[in-house]
C-alpha cells in the first residue's frame, strides 16, 4: 500500500523533472514547423503528454530498477524501499520546483545508499556504491570526447 504511494510519487517526480527535457526537443520540432503560431512556447497539452508518458514509465517499470538498486547496494525492506522513494521523490520535487535538472537515477542511489546506512553503515556494500560513482564520473567526460569526436569527424565530411 505505501509503496504504491511512494513509487507513484517517484514516479510523478521523475516525470516533472526529465519531462522538461523531451517537452522542449517537442516545442522545438513544433515551433520549427510554424505550428505555435511564430511565439516559441511550451504548450500545455505537450507538459501533460510528456509528463504522463515518463511518470507511467516509471510507475510500471521503475521498481525493477528500484528492487535491482536495492539488492546490490544493501537489502531493502519494504519499509525501507518506501523511505527511499519518498527520499528520492522529495528531491525530485525540490529541483523540479528550482528548474534543476538532476538524474533520476542518482537520486535513487543516494536515497538507497542513505536508507541501507541510516539502517547500519556496513549494511551498504559500498564496493557497488563506488563502482556505480566511479561509472558517473567517466560518463561526463566519455560522452563528452565521444561528442568531440564525432564533430571532428563529421566536420570532415559534412562542410
């Protein structure tokens, strides 16, 4: 019961916060076709759509990722599994309402990792903590020599 509550609220928070990012690639492809009117704004029914589709996404599928998460990092019980979505949803909430992008996923991992120690320090297997920290740091900047190199490479051949 509760954790349908806390996993709908993750859900509307992930929703509000990475919907932003689909909203806008929608009004751009709108506004580039002439279809809002030559003012280039968000049209409420996208904010719904995009929202929707990404909270019940999530509220179908996130709690795959949620019990994965929860298994490798510390054991979750559905006590526990419900403070770490609320966590996680409250966070959500507080940077969509301050235009902060954050990951959902690291929101979920910080909650899980605080809920598993709140619990007992050594109940988080901190060897997983620092693998799936250590992945977030080499992401950034492989993305970003991969980004570099295809525009290097596609400067070659598309001026």
């Amino acid at each position: 019961g509760l954790q349908f509550v806390s996993a709908s609220a993750y859900s509307l928070g992930h929703g509000g916060n990475d919907a932003q990012k689909t909203m806008g690639i929608i009004a751009i492809l709108l506004y580039s076709r002439g279809m809002l009117g030559g003012e280039f704004h968000v049209p409420f029914w996208v904010v719904i759509t995009c929202q929707a589709a990404i909270a019940l996404g999530t509220l179908f599928g996130g709690w795959k990722i949620v019990h994965t998460m929860g298994s490798r990092i510390t054991r979750l019980s559905p006590q526990q599994g419900f403070c770490a979505e609320t966590g996680g949803a409250i966070t959500l909430f507080a940077a969509t309402s301050m235009g902060i992008p954050v990951s959902t996923t690291h929101t979920i991992t910080g909650a899980i990792v605080g809920v598993g120690a709140a619990k007992r320090v050594s109940a988080v297997r901190w060897s997983v903590a620092r693998s799936i920290v250590t992945a977030w740091f080499i992401t950034m900047p492989a993305a970003a020599a991969i980004g570099a190199l295809f525009y290097a490479v596609g400067g070659l051949f598309l001026t």
